[in-house]
C-alpha cells in the first residue's frame, strides 16, 4: 500500500507526487516525515521543493572523468569476451578479404590494359586475355560476397553483445535503485530518473551496438589500406600519410569543443524530462491556480537551454565529416598528380594506380569513421558517467541475515530515546520515546510539520535514526531485513497510489497469490465491493493511468481494499480517510475497525473526530511529543489537545484562547 500525505511539510521532504510507490516486496516507500525543507538550491515549484520550474538541479554533473568511464564501460563488457573475440576475428577477416579487393580489381585493369595496348600497337596475335579477366572478376566477386557474409555475422554479434550488455546495466541501475536510501530519491525528480534509466542507458547501448565492430574493422581497415599501399608505391604511401596530421588536429579540436555541449544537453534533457512529467501528471492543480503561462514559460527556459546545447553539439558534429572530406579531397589530388606522374614515366601500372587511389580512399574512411566515434563517445561518455554517478551511490545499510523468525507476532512496539534530522545541521527529534501495547491503538495528532509521519517512517525504516532504537516485539528494528519488516505493516496512506491495470490485480497487490473470493471479500470489508460491481466491467475495469477514471474516494476504498487482503500483523493510517465523504468514512471505520481487531495500530489524523476511540493519543509539536493519553484525559488536562479540539469543534482559536 503506498501513498503519501498532501500535508507537504508534515510528510517531509520528497512527499507527494514525486515519491515512490510501494513495492511488492515492500521496499518501497510513503511519505517521508518530518517537516524539514529541501535545501533551498533546488527551487520549489508547485508540487515542493525542488520538483517545480527552478528545481532542476542535477548533482555530480561538474568533474568528469572520460578515461575512466571509458575505462570502466569496457569493464561491463568483460562478460562477453568470447563473442567479443569472435567480433574480432571475423571483422580482421571481412575486412582483409575487402582490403584485398582493389588490388586484384587492379590485375584484371592491367590486363585490360595491356591487352589493348598491345592491339593498338600492331603487335602479332595480340589480344585482351578475357578469360583471365572473368576468372580474376569471379575470384573477386567470391572475396567480397564472404567479406559481406563474415560482416553481416559480425554485426549480429555486435547487436547480441551490445544488447545482453545494456540488458544487464539497466537491471544493476533499476536494483540499485530499490536499494538506494529514500532521502536519495527526494532530492531528484523522476524526470531526471527516468532520464538516467531510459535516455542515458539506451545512448550507451546505441554507441556499443554501432561502434563495437566498427572499431576493429577501422584499424584493420587503416593498417592493410596502408600496407597494401607500401607493397604497390612507398612514395605514394607517404602522400597518403602526409595528410594524417591534419586529421588528428581536426578531430582533436572539435572533439574538445564538443564535449562540454554533450554533456550540457544531457543535463537539460533531463530537466525537460522532469518538468514535463511533473506539469503532466499535476495538470489539474496548474490549471486551478492559473499557473499554465507560467509553466509554459520554464517549459520554454529548459527548451531554450536544451536547444542551444544541443545546436551546438550537433553542429561540431556535423563539421567533422566537411572537414575530413576537404582533407580526403585534398590528399586524393595530390595523389593523382604524384600517380599521373609516376605512370608517365611507366614506374607504376595503371591498374595499381586505380589500386592506390582505391587503397587511398579505404585509408582516409575509418580515419573519418574515427573521428565520428570519437565525436560520439563524448555523449556516450557523458551519458555513462551519469549511469555510473547512480550505481556508485551510497546504498542504505545491509540488511541483517535473515534468522527466519516472525515479525511483529504480537506487536508491541516501543520507541527509546531516538534521535534523528533529515540532515546533520536540524534535529528534528532528540530523545523522543514512547511505547505501543501489543494490539493497542496509538493516534498520533499535531499540527502541520510535527512529525507525525517521519515516526511512521522510521518504524518502517523509510529512514534510520542517527540515535537511540526502536523496537518490535523487544527486537531492534534494524535485526530485521527491511522488505521482511515492512510486509509485517499494512499501510494506508492519504495519496492513493494505485497502477495501470484491473481493480482486480490493484486490490491483489495486496497479497500475492491472492484468490478471487478473497479479492471480492476484501473489497466488501473495505465498502468498495457495491461502487465496483456498478462499473461497466466490474473487477475487471482498467484503471488508467493515475487512476483519474475513479474518483478520490473511490481510489481510497480501493487502497483500502488492499490492506484487508494484505492482513498484516500492525497497522498504519495516515489519514485513511480523508478523501472518503462522511456517510462512507462511517462504513470505512467500522470495516476499519475490524481490521484493527487485535492488531497494532498508528493512527495518523488531522480531524481529532477519528482518533476518540484510541487507546494512546500522542500529541506532537515541533517534532517531540509533548502530551499523552486517552481523548478524556487530554481534555481534561486542557493543554495543547485541548487547544486543538476547541479550535476544530468549536471555532475557536487555539492561540488566542491560550
């Protein structure tokens, strides 16, 4: 069950639109607690901090290290070595057949050549050998139809590689993820997640899949272009050379121009990501405030800024190939010249001249081909040292070995001297304790930025404490594997979280393996069962996505649905049921009622009307409890309660009564 309080500073940094859902395993998270604001650089847009126009802020983007990554992605195709090997071996092969093509083309132009010559010359029982010609013309076409098979081969292999590669990167990062502490997912929007997920990670399988084979095959390429052009001119061979350096000055000069603006538009894709998916899934609430000129308008900053990075990485890019076809040109009439020269004074054949100038061209195409991996590489790069800035994040503490001893069996759950802040410089709770009777029903009531749910989310260690413990059943909370620890709680939260999918598999979430007499008898002790047969496919209506199809209260009976199938061993409401009208928040209790029956219960509210009946009312302020007791006894003590119930029942004002 997951959702999070609207109470934006009470649910504590990240609450809200922006958190993640649970998990079926339970890791995931609600609300995140506490009332402590996000660090004042990340901007605040209309969802909190840092989520809205201004709060793009994308850490790790400055020192970077290419060598490194570079390094570190050869690493991850350390598991494919055998196909990496077959890659080679069949690209040297497809390109040495290739490599050999114009110089045996060049042995049947000769003999063309010299055949004719010879006939006009008038020499006797001259003629053109054509059967020499055909047999060398066959032998050539074989050599280039095995080049293309061997490279098609290699190409399939590459794909394979570079697919299975990125298949296994995107699972470490999504793994990664899960076990990253919440307070990491907080401080970024999902825009910029997913952008790391999706647009970085398929960057690098795209780079892989295109350059893997092309790497190879361009140095084979180079290498017997340039031996082949020694066995026919030395000469012309250093011609050829001679244009090398420029090459490398060329590629080097925009390459380094380049990077910084591939690195600049990734960052910027990611803000556009942020901010599109933010503004969507919130459109209602920029509606009802009027705010849409103003969303267009950080729509249009981000757009403004991505487009001028990436004019400006894509322009540098487009310049490479001009330039290294100005100085192919360039080096292909000089060796034209040289050749004519060479061929007038007969120290070189016209057939290994055609050669050289075939050899010429091969030999300038993977040094062009280079330079546009080179280029490429430097978004790769930057897409990769993203990826790799998640994986490399500090994950929550191990979780302990499991012993296989049950959680909570009878629920007696206490609180001793904790400390904790959402950062080291604000303390949120110092000292904090309390105790819950197994079975017993805890309230807990304050006003907004109390830290009522942060106590929540401690017990479900969403966050850890930095001081003291806390305890289920006498055991510390963190003796437990977390996912073990958070399925033993049933969480109904006041922001209903449910999928894209049927009511039927919402409610089931609940419970794998759930049946359908127990997914419908759930849903009628949760009073959802009459709304959902009144929909025109029952149970198997497709809830779209934010579930915007039902209404609020609906969604919340639904969540509520899921907790009765989960039949966990304690309980935790936060504002169950806020969103439900009176007359269903009457039948909602007392199906809830039931559900709390022998269980361990922490009931979060707002509307003091909900929590009479508790058997321990905790009342917060300012993160520390600072009353305690049943609903009578707290009246009567006619302190901070009291204050609070005058101010809701009778229209008074707590402050100024005090």
């Amino acid at each position: 069950m997951s959702g999070e309080s609207n109470d934006r500073r009470d649910a504590g940094p990240g609450a809200g639109p922006a958190n993640r859902a649970a998990r079926p395993d339970g890791s995931g998270a609600g609300g995140s607690g506490g009332g402590q604001a996000r660090p004042a650089s990340r901007g605040r847009g209309p969802f909190g901090p840092g989520h809205g126009p201004g709060g793009f802020a994308m850490p790790g983007e400055k020192a970077k290290d290419f060598r490194g990554s570079f390094r570190r992605l050869l690493g991850e195709l350390r598991a494919s070595l055998r196909p990496l090997l077959a890659i080679v071996v069949l690209a040297v092969l497809s390109t040495s057949f290739s490599v050999a093509g114009p110089k045996i083309l060049g042995k049947a132009i000769t003999t063309l050549f010299e055949g004719i010559m010879a006939k006009a010359r008038g020499i006797p029982g001259a003629t053109v050998d054509f059967d020499k010609v055909g047999a060398i013309l066959l032998g050539l076409l074989g050599l280039y139809a095995a080049s293309a098979a061997l490279s098609y081969a290699t190409q399939w292999i590459s794909a394979g590689v570079a697919q299975r590669t990125v298949r296994e990167l995107r699972r470490r990062v999504d793994r990664k993820i899960d076990r990253l502490p919440l307070a990491w997912l907080d401080g970024r929007t999902h825009g910029e997640i997913l952008s790391r997920v999706t647009n970085d990670v398929d960057a690098i399988a795209n780079t892989l899949q295109q350059s893997l084979s092309q790497i190879v095959t361009s140095v084979v390429t180079l290498v017997g272009s340039v031996a082949m052009m020694l066995t026919i001119s030395w000469k012309l061979t250093l011609a050829a050379v001679a244009t090398l350096p420029f090459y490398a000055l060329a590629t080097a000069l925009i390459a380094s121009r380049s990077k910084g603006y591939f690195k600049a538009q990734q960052k910027e894709l990611g803000a556009l990501n942020g901010h599109v998916e933010e503004m969507y899934s919130g459109h209602a609430v920029v509606k009802a405030f009027g705010r849409e000129s103003k969303s267009v308008e950080d729509f249009e900053a981000v757009n403004a800024r991505l487009y001028d990075a990436g004019w400006k990485a894509q322009y540098l890019t487009g310049m490479i190939m001009p330039i290294m076809q100005f100085i192919n040109n360039s080096g292909y009439v000089l060796i034209a010249v040289a050749g004519g020269v060479l061929a007038t004074r007969r120290l070189l054949d016209l057939g290994d001249i055609q050669a050289f100038i075939q050899y010429a061209r091969q030999f300038t195409q993977p040094i062009m081909q280079t330079a546009n991996i080179a280029n490429v590489l430097q978004s790769t790069m930057a897409a990769a040292e993203r990826v790799f800035e998640v994986l490399d994040e500090a994950e929550e503490s191990a979780d302990p070995a499991d012993d296989g001893k049950p959680v909570a069996p009878r629920g007696e759950i206490s609180f001793e001297s904790i400390r904790f802040g959402y950062s080291p410089e604000r303390v949120l709770m110092d000292r904090l304790s309390l105790r819950a009777s197994a079975g017993g029903t805890v309230a807990i009531v304050g006003p907004t930025g109390a830290g009522k749910t942060t106590l929540v989310n401690l017990l479900m260690r969403f966050y850890d404490v930095s001081g003291g413990r806390i305890l289920v059943d006498g055991r510390d909370v963190r003796d437990f594997p977390r996912g073990k620890l958070r399925r033993a709680f049933g969480m109904v939260l006041q922001d209903a979280w449910l999928f894209n999918g049927t009511i039927r598999d919402n409610i089931a979430y609940g419970r794998e393996g759930a049946t359908e007499a127990e997914v419908v008898a759930a849903a009628e002790a949760a009073h959802a069962d009459h709304f959902i047969r009144t929909l025109p496919r029952g149970y198997d209506t497709v809830l779209n996505e934010d579930a915007t199809n039902l209404s609020q209260g609906q969604k919340q009976l639904l969540t509520i649905a899921r907790a009765f199938l989960a039949d966990p061993a304690a309980l935790i409401l936060d504002e169950a049921t806020s969103s439900v009208d009176t007359r269903t928040e009457l039948l909602v209790r007392k199906g809830m009622e039931k559900l709390m029956k022998g269980r361990t219960s922490f009931v979060i509210a707002h509307r003091l009307s909900t929590v009479r009946d508790a058997h321990t009312i905790l009342v917060m302020n300012e993160g520390a409890i600072v009353e305690q007791g049943t609903h009578a006894e707290l009246l009567a003590a006619k302190g901070f309660y009291a204050d609070l119930y005058r101010s809701q029942f009778l229209g008074l004002d707590a402050e100024a009564s005090a």
